[in-house]
C-alpha cells in the first residue's frame, strides 16, 4: 500500500495513538470492530482530535449513522408498528435475560462494588448504561467488560446528558407528572445512542424521542406487563419465604431492566437500521 496514503492516527483502548493507517485501514479496522465509530482521529499536521464518524462517512453498515440523518426514516417509526405487539418485546426481553443472567447479574455486582472508587465508577456506570447494545446485538457478554477503559472518554457528554434528562424529567413531572412519563420513556434510548452511534448529548436525546415518537405505548404496556409477571413470581415466592421473595427482587430486577431496554433497542433502532 502506499505509504502517503496512511496519514491517520487513530485512539486505541489503552489511549495511546495507534497508526499511521489508511482510510482504507480505518474502515476495515471498524468492521472487525478493533475500532468504534465514536474513536478518537487525527491526520498528520492537524491540531485536534475528531471522531471516526466524522472522518468516514456511512457507507451502508446496518449500524451506521445514514439512518438518523434521513427523517423520512421515521415515519414508519410514528405508525407506531411496534405497539401492535408488544406481547413479543415481553418476549423477547425473557429471552436476552435468560441467556445473559448471570453475565448481566455479575456486571451490575461488579458497578456496586465500585462505589467506593469514584473514577473507576464513571466507567462502569457508562458501561452498565451501555450494557443493552451488546445484548441487543446478541453479543456473549463479559462481566469485566464494565472495567473497558474506553467508557471513561465519555464522561464529559454522559454527564451532560444524564444532567438534561434529570432536568427535563424532573421539571415535567412537576407539571401533574405525567410530562415527566412521558420525557422518561422519549428519553429512555439516549445514554445508548451516545455512546453506540457516537452522538453528542442534545443528538442522542433528540433521536431517543423520534425513535420512541408512536412506541411509548408498547414500551409501557411492556413495563406493565414485565412488573406484573415480576409481582405474580414474587407473591408467589414470598409464600414460601419472605426472604426468598426478596432474594429474588434482588436478583431479577435490574437484569430484567436491562433486558427490557435491550429488546427495545434491538427493535426500534437495530432492526429498523437493517430494513433501511
């Protein structure tokens, strides 16, 4: 290959700058996924670092950002197709908590370890947000995975987010609280966006409420179903043994939370993403 043509440096894990590569080599290193589209770039002679994204534009990639850019993709959103059955988001959550419990459980035990460890807990909290892209995309997950030092760059954009979700939600919901629901659920695909598609705060909030914009329904409906089944186990375990009851509670709801948010994703945005 030509030697002129590698005239990138790109971010690897551990921070340190990794090159110099093609374009060509960028895009390859992407799709075997050595690299995120939200990675840090920069080209010999430049002074500032840019995201990958901004570097290589779409090429097709099912995971790409084409989709978000085109608004006309989301009228098939508004019809609100997903609402009609909700019944296999249920489903589909049981499905992803089942084979992925005891990764998931392990994960979320790990984040409250790091509590204590305020630095490393930016990580992991960013991780455990990010935790329904892997199970939506059917990846084998790790419980380590938490501890990926590539979570912490985004602290800077979380923060932000995570502060205009607070606010907005918070605000809504002194207003007879249900503009509050309402901002929950629009909001509820954002701190994955940021980090799976590489957006900034006001992108990532913005494509959550037109992903979500007609399926708020089905994803409550989904809710209450998911937390009347998780009453019915509970009640009935709380027959045997009250303390067995709050075993359980322990156990299955944040993984069953995950999950839920996991089967959403995969739905409104992954395969939405395939069939454009």
């Amino acid at each position: 290959m030509n030697e002129s043509g590698r005239a990138y440096y790109y971010a690897s894990a551990d921070g340190q700058a990794t090159g110099p590569v093609s374009k060509q080599e960028l895009r390859k290193l992407l799709k075997q996924h050595i690299i995120h589209e939200s990675a840090n770039v920069i080209r010999k002679g430049d002074a500032q670092w840019r995201r990958l994204s901004d570097i290589l534009p779409p090429q097709g990639s099912p995971y790409s950002l084409a989709p978000f850019k085109q608004k006309q993709k989301f009228h098939a959103l508004a019809k609100g197709e997903v609402g009609k059955g909700f019944l296999p988001i249920l489903l589909d959550t049981y499905a992803i908590a089942f084979k992925n419990f005891l990764s998931v459980f392990l994960a979320v035990i790990l984040w409250a370890l790091t509590i204590w460890i305020p630095y490393i807990h930016i990580g992991t909290t960013i991780a455990i947000a990010n935790l329904p892209v892997d199970l939506a995309k059917g990846k084998i997950i790790s419980p380590t995975c938490i501890f990926a030092r590539r979570y912490r760059q985004f602290f800077g954009e979380f923060f932000i987010m995570a502060s205009l979700m607070i606010f907005g939600i918070v605000t809504g919901s002194c207003l007879f609280i249900i503009p509050g629901v309402v901002l929950a659920y629009s909001w509820m695909l954002a701190p994955i966006l940021l980090i799976d598609k590489g957006v900034n705060p006001t992108e990532a909030l913005t494509l959550s409420n037109k992903y979500t914009y007609g399926n708020k329904f089905s994803f409550f409906l989904a809710s209450i179903a998911l937390l009347i089944s998780f009453a019915v186990l509970l009640g009935l375990m709380s027959l045997i043994s009250p303390d067995l009851g709050m075993i359980i509670s322990i156990l299955l709801a944040p993984v069953m939370g995950i999950s839920l948010i996991a089967a959403m994703y995969k739905r409104l945005v992954l395969l939405q993403a395939k069939e454009a």
